[in-house]
C-alpha cells in the first residue's frame, strides 16, 4: 500500500514564476492538507481539500491556490514566487468521518522549494 | 505569540536519560492533541495521540492538562536513535497546528 506520495522531491524556481507541486493522497482517503515548513519551524496550514473542494484555508495569500481531482490527488500552485517561499511543502492525506474530529493524517515526504 | 508553544532546546542527553517536553497551546477550543517526530530533512510522523487521561506506549508517556492548557511528553532510558525534532500539534477546525518543535540530541 503506497503512502502519501509527492513529486517533485525538489524544485529550483526564480522569484516571479509559477509552480505546481503534486500529491496523492495514502490510499482509502479522500482529504488532502498542504502545508509549508521553513527551516527551523513546525509546517504551518495552508489549506485543506475536501470532495473538490477547498474546506479550510490558513493565512496564506491568494497566490496560494489548489486543486482537488476526483481520485482525490491535489495540486498546489504558487504564482508570483518570491525569496520567502523557500521552504519544504508538505502534502497530508486523512479520511474524513463525517465529524470535525480528527483522524489520522500521514504526510508525504515533501517538495523542498528553492526560489532564487 | 504563536498558538502552540514549546522549547526549542536542544535538550543534549547522554544514553538511558529520561527527557521531558513541553508545550502550551493558547486556543481553548482546540479539539485532539498529538506528539509528531521530525527526523532532519524527513516528513513528520505521528508519535502518539495525547489524552487527559495520560497514556503510555513503551518508554514514552505522554499527559495533557485541559484546564492548564499544557501538554508534555516523557521519554524514558533514551537512545540514540530517539534524536530527533518533536513537535507538540493540536488539531483545530480542520487544520493540525504545529509548535516549532524541540530537539533532542541523545549522545553515547
């Protein structure tokens, strides 16, 4: 059984352009979670997508977007890169209970974002 | 301030030590608590689900107390291969919110 996979393991970009970071969720689950971790820090939220849908957002501008396909894999798209969003992007896959509580999530081993 | 707060260490400890973390978190209406490990440059992984009860799994104990808003962790007769970042994690609307995490170092 595959874990939660995300490609790619590594990206160099150059402040201004645009990237997509892939995920697909652990098997049987059908929420995906992205969040952003720079050095030295815990990964903070940046959103969660729930059947197609974004559920949940943290504080994190418009230039952070996703997507949610119908296997449930998700995209998470940064336009206008700059310096500050060099960091490790972690993808975490649940399965939803039907209640706000939680269930376990397992992360993916990340996308490390350099932008130059 | 941030929402979950810890100690950033690092805690340095020779083999067979008993280490304790802590960790407070701000928002009362946090629902689930967790202990997550981050070995460098890794994925964090779920260590132990953390309940006002205390629960035990092998060396590690860890407690939460509700009225405190605290959490901790213990670890007991370490090794080295416990070194590792831990991060203290509650779960709020949806969304794991994470402590910076606190380092431990276990040395021969």
């Amino acid at each position: 059984d595959a874990g939660v996979t995300q490609s790619p393991t590594h990206l160099i970009k150059t402040r201004g352009q645009q990237v997509t970071l892939r995920c697909s969720p652990k098997s049987g689950h059908d929420t995906v979670s992205w969040y952003q971790q720079a050095l030295g820090q815990g990964p903070q939220f940046i959103f969660q997508y729930y059947e197609e849908e974004e559920r949940q957002r943290g504080n994190f501008p418009d230039r952070f977007s996703g997507h949610q396909y119908p296997n449930y894999s998700s995209e998470l798209n940064v336009n206008a890169l700059l310096l500050g969003d060099s960091a490790l992007y972690l993808c975490a896959s649940s399965r939803d209970e039907g209640t706000y509580l939680n269930t376990e999530a397992f992360f993916g081993q990340g996308t490390r974002l350099t932008v130059v | 301030r941030k929402e979950v707060e810890q100690d950033p260490g690092p805690f340095n400890v020779p083999e067979g030590a008993t280490v304790a973390f802590n960790c407070t978190y701000s928002n009362s209406a946090s629902q689930s608590f967790f202990w997550y490990r981050q070995d460098c440059r890794k994925e964090p992984k779920l260590l132990m689900s953390v309940y006002s009860s205390g629960n035990e799994d092998g060396r590690f104990t860890a407690q939460l107390n509700r009225a405190s808003q605290y959490i901790s962790l213990l670890i007991r007769d370490s090794k080295l291969s416990d070194s590792a970042t831990y991060l203290c994690v509650v779960w709020r609307s949806y969304k794991l919110i994470f402590g910076s995490g606190t380092r431990l170092l276990v040395r021969p």
